[in-house]
C-alpha cells in the first residue's frame, strides 16, 4: 500500500490520546472530506474508519462525563 500524505487519512492509534475537544474537531474534519468527495475509495473507507474510532472516543468521553456527574450529585445527596 502506498504511503499516506500527511493531509492524508492518519492511523487511529493516536485516538486514544485525544480529549474530547481534539477528537470531535478531528471528526469534524472527516465529516468534512467525506462530504466533499473527490478521494480515492480507499482513501474514503480509511477516513470513514478514522470517524468511526473519532466518534467512539467522544463517546467514551461523554459516558465519563455521565458516570462523574451522575457521582458528583450522589455525594452531594449524601452530604445534604
């Protein structure tokens, strides 16, 4: 397989280092390249894997952010 350009389609080894933040601005950009066409099929089943895994990490960040808000107001019960 050809190398990638760096505009290209990035591994998804790097997601699981993303913050929320970083990973939906990056899927942003998928979307984006998605929408607009013009890539190779290839190219366009890799973006579409890289969305995948760009989604999954927001939600992983989304369900923490449930389990931590959802402790915060069971302590606060507690206490009350």
């Amino acid at each position: 397989m050809a190398a990638e350009s760096a505009a290209g389609p990035q591994p998804n080894s790097d997601i699981d280092g993303l913050s929320y933040e970083e990973a939906r601005e990056q899927l942003v950009g998928v979307v984006s390249k998605l929408e607009t066409g013009g890539a190779s099929l290839e190219d366009s089943l890799a973006l579409w894997e890289r969305g995948e895994a760009l989604a999954k990490r927001c939600e992983q960040w989304l369900e923490g952010a449930r389990k931590r808000l959802a402790a915060a107001r069971d302590h606060a019960a507690h206490e009350g």
